[in-house]
C-alpha cells in the first residue's frame, strides 16, 4: 500500500467521513489523484462511498471496518516496533524521551490541524 493511501486511511480513521476535495488537500495531492486512489482503495473494501445526509449533493468517502481494521493492525505493528526500539535503549535516554514525551505529543496536534486544514 502507498505511503498515500495509508495517510488517506488514517486521516479517515482520525475525522471520519470526508469529501474527496477535503481529503486531496490533506494529503496534498490533485483532486483527480485522490479520485482514483479512493477508486483503488473502495475496490479493496477498504473505504466506500455515502451520501452526505445534510447536502445530497456530497458524497463522502468512508471508512470500511476493513480499512479500519487495517488502520489498527498498521497503528499496532508500529508501536511493537518502537516497543522493540525502546528496549534498546539505556536508562538515561529513556528518561530523556519520556521527558520528551508533552513536547512530541503537542507537535503531533499541531501537525494533525495542520493537514486537516479548516473545518467544515
């Protein structure tokens, strides 16, 4: 899967429901890129696409329980990884990430409004 269709997936797993043009911009890429890659990833089962109830006019790309299944198990396999890391690592610098731990967790929000951009 492309570093693209897994950003596009855990953007849908983090906000839900979301146009295609909402979701080209998040991950920066063209409207009709995002058209197809929602087109591969609906083919897979791992997204589909709904009515918006508001406006009929809006179809927002979902995610499956497939898709968020795979969001998970991706989310998962990365934490076991850094647990593995982590093992490595001595006392002192440990410490010195766990000190770290409010500054990473403030960029992580700064950069996630970032690439979700305004609300609707």
């Amino acid at each position: 899967m492309s570093l693209t269709s897994a950003a596009t997936l855990a953007t849908l797993d983090r906000t839900g429901p979301r146009r295609i043009t909402d979701l080209a911009a998040v991950e920066g890429v063209t409207q009709p890129a995002m058209t197809a890659l929602v087109r591969v990833m609906e083919e897979s089962g791992l997204v589909e696409r709904r009515g918006d109830a508001s406006d009929k006019r809006v179809t927002l790309v979902c995610l499956t329980e497939a898709g968020a299944s795979y969001v998970r198990t991706r989310r998962q396999a990365g934490v076991h990884a850094f647990e593995r890391l982590i093992g490595e690592l001595t006392g002192d610098e440990v410490e010195a990430l766990v000190a770290a731990l409010s500054a990473l967790k403030h960029l992580a929000e700064l950069e996630s409004q970032d690439r979700e951009g305004p609300k609707q």
